[in-house]
C-alpha cells in the first residue's frame, strides 16, 4: 500500500479531481452495480498525464466487523423480458401495471413513472390510486400529482419499510434489467427513453439540503487487465446486456485509467470512475415529504388477490408492487434475486467508492453510512432474505485488506 496516499485520521476533506480531465474507455456497470471495465488497459489510446491524474489524498475506510451498524438483504424484481408496464383491464378499473424493475428500480423511477403516468392519463380519470410505496410507486405518485392528478397511495408498507431501501443506492440503469436476448431494438428505444427522463430527473437533485443525489468518484480494482475474465455467466445468473456503455455514453464522464503512484492501491489494475449516488435516506425522506406536501394521502392496506383492486374508490390504479406481484397476480415471470449489503458506520470524510470485483465488493459512500455489497453465487432464483452476517462480515475484512 502506498501510504502517503491515505490521509491520516478522520475528519479531513478529500479534495476529488475533475474526472473530465483525461478521457479514457468507457465504464459499463455490471449487474451488481459495480463498474465493470469494459476496456483492456493495454488498448488505451494514451497513457494519463500525470500533472492531471495525480493521486487526491484518500481517507482510509474503518473497515472492520464491530462497525456493522446493519446488514440489509433484499430481492431484485427481475424479469426476463423487462419491467411490465402496460394496462389491464380488471373488472371496472384500469390498472396500469408499473413493476418488475430488477437491480435499475431506482435508476429507473422517474422514467418508469413517467410512462406509467402517460398510460393512466388516457383515461381521462382525475384521481387515480398507486398501489405500493417504493422507488416505483412513491415516483409514479409524484410525477401523476405533477401532472395534475390527484393521487392515494395503498400500500402494506411505506418507504422507507420496504425492499426499495435494501438498494446499493447508484445509478444503475442496466443492472439486471432484462435478459440479453431480450434486448430487443423496441426494448432497447424503450429503456433508454425511461433512462434518460430519469437521468435528467436526478440532475435536478443536486446541491439540495441533505444531499439525496450527489455525485461521487470511485476506484475500479482489478487483479488483471479490465475486460478480461468476471461476470456472471459462472455464477447462476443469465446473460445480461450492456446497455448504458452502448446507449448512454455521452451522460457522463468516462473512467480514467491510473498508473501505479496516481492512487494508493496495492492493485495491479486500477480505474477512477465517477457515479452518481442516491443517499437513500434522505431521498427517501425528501420524496415522502413532496407527496404529502402536494396533498397525497397514504392509506395502509395489504392486497392479498387481485380481485381487491375493485375495492379502492379509484377507478384507475398504477399497481407498483414490486417482487409483491408475484404473489398478488400470480406473476411467474417475476424472478427474486438476492442482494445483501452491509453497513458500516458513516465517515464523512470518506468521499469515494471501490469496486473490487475479482474480490466480489463493492462500496459506496454514502451519508448514512458506508455501503458494502458482496453478490454471492446462488443470489438469483433465491427469495430468502434472512441476513447471511459471515458473508458481510468476509466482505468486509477483504476491504480491510486494502488499508493494511
Ligand atoms: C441489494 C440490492 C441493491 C440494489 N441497488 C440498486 C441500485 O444501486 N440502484 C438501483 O437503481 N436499483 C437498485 N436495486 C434495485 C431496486 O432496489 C429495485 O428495483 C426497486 O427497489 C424496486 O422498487 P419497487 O417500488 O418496485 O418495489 P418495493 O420497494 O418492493 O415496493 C413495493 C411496494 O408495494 C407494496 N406491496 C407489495 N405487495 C403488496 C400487496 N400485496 N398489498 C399492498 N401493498 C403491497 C410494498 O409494501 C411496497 O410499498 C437494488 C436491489 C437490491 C436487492
């Protein structure tokens, strides 16, 4: 480890370098939302200069097992052939469907809801119901009352109850989004109109008291060249599409490839990336207030058949269950796929993110405290959520490894 690198003791501001300085490959964020590097290191079309990549002073992260404060596991709502948003006629409502939005829920809220709201819109009602208060229904909420709907949220469990605050909490539009063969053209136009109204969305909640959106550098580790080796075609999990690297690549800035002494990592291979980050805390909170503000109601009630939709008062309902629609509609394409991650107390002065993914974590610093995500094999198919402690705790100790 290359000490002078690391601040000493905590409390010292990180200063962050433009990441626009030196351009170089693009980052694709694989299915766990870590950046996986798409581009081998000896392609690089010019080495980095070194008077602008300069290492900035790091602040080591605690990492160790007694600063755990919570271990969170939750289940993606995948589907092979993407989110289900579309309209169904049940009985004498409209129920506009608005889920199954695998590891890209929250990326994709604002878009998703957008989409959903057109669809309830045609049919003329002026207030509507959303059935669920997660990511995808407290936006749906949001951007209907936007649109000048009056709206009522039914939901068992209200944020930040429910599965949407198991998230890593990054811009992740492509995680485990559909499968690759169902990366149509259609799907693809689809997605990257859903990703870009959000993108755009996100940008508006920057600089904002409380920090629910900001964005942040991070640091790609890898034992061998980038774009050899990884993925998850070894472990369980289908082929999925790059669709960000492919369709979104002038959003944001591009990874810079470092050179031994442009960071402090005992690691052969090693990329600055920059990301956008959710503090899904204070997002959260921030999304619950604007609902209520703007004269939603929420109503507590857990659905247990679909035949219950004809019991709210509304007569067009966004149904924005989530994994819950599995059970409530009997939705066999709705695919759970574990995820777990660990939180460690926060430490403001740790401003970055790691991704090591030979190592199988990934951190992300958050305000609420330090988020660290270890996938493991058997993750997809799997709806059981009881917390696996040995897992996060071995998660931690190898991020620990890297400040020995
Ligand atoms: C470990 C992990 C990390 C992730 N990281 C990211 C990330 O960094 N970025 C990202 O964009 N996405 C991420 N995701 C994905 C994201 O969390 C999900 O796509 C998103 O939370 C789905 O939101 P939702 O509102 O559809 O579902 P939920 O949060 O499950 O909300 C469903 C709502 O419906 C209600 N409901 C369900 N069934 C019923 C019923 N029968 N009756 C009444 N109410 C009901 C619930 O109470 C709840 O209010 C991650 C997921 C996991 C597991």
């Amino acid at each position: 480890m290359q000490r002078r690198h690391f601040l000493r003791g905590a409390g010292l501001a990180v200063a962050a370098l433009s990441s626009g300085a030196v351009a170089a490959r693009e980052t694709e964020r694989n299915q766990s939302g870590m950046p996986a590097e798409s581009a081998n290191d000896a392609d690089l079309p010019f080495a980095p200069r070194a008077a602008f990549a300069a290492a900035p002073p790091l602040a080591p992260i605690r990492a160790s097992a007694d600063r755990v404060i919570a271990i969170n596991v939750c289940t993606r709502p995948f589907r092979a052939q993407g989110p289900r948003i579309g309209t169904e006629r049940i009985g004498r409502r409209t129920v506009v469907h608005n889920y199954g939005h695998g590891g890209s829920g929250w990326s994709l809220s604002w878009g998703s809801a957008t989409l959903a709201v057109h669809l309830a819109q045609a049919t003329g009602e002026k207030n509507i119901a959303v059935i669920g208060c997660g990511a995808i229904g407290l936006t749906s909420a949001l951007v209907a009352q936007r649109a000048g709907l009056r709206v009522r949220i039914y939901a068992k469990d209200r944020l930040p109850d429910v599965p949407s605050s198991g998230a890593t909490g990054v811009w992740s539009p492509d995680s485990r989004i559909c499968t690759a063969e169902h990366a149509t053209p259609g799907f693809e136009r689809h997605w990257e109109a859903m990703a870009r109204t959000s993108f755009r969305s996100y940008q508006t909640l920057l600089g904002l008291a409380d920090n629910p959106v900001e964005w942040r550098d991070g640091y790609a580790l890898s034992d061998v060249p980038f774009g050899q080796g990884g993925g998850h075609g070894d472990d369980g999990e289908p082929d999925y599409p790059s669709l960000e690297s492919r369709l979104l690549r002038d959003l944001h800035p591009r990874s810079q490839p470092l050179l031994p002494g442009q960071h402090p990592f005992a690691v052969p291979h090693v990329r600055r990336y920059t990301q956008l980050v959710f503090n899904l805390g204070a997002y959260s909170r921030l999304l619950m207030d604007d609902f209520l503000r703007a004269g939603g109601e929420i109503e507590t009630r857990a659905f247990t058949q679909l035949r219950e939709f004809a019991e709210v008062r509304e007569k067009t309902i966004i149904n924005a269950t989530g994994y819950g629609a599995r059970a409530l509609l009997g939705d066999s394409s709705l695919t759970p796929v574990r995820g777990q991650t660990a939180k460690l107390i926060p430490q403001p002065e740790v401003t970055y993110g790691i991704s090591y993914a030979r190592q199988n974590f990934n951190v992300v610093p958050r305000r609420d405290g330090i988020l660290v995500q270890a996938q493991a094999a058997g993750d997809f198919g799997n709806a059981d959520t009881t917390p696996d402690r040995a897992a996060s705790e071995a998660a931690v100790a190898r991020l620990a490894a890297l400040f020995e």
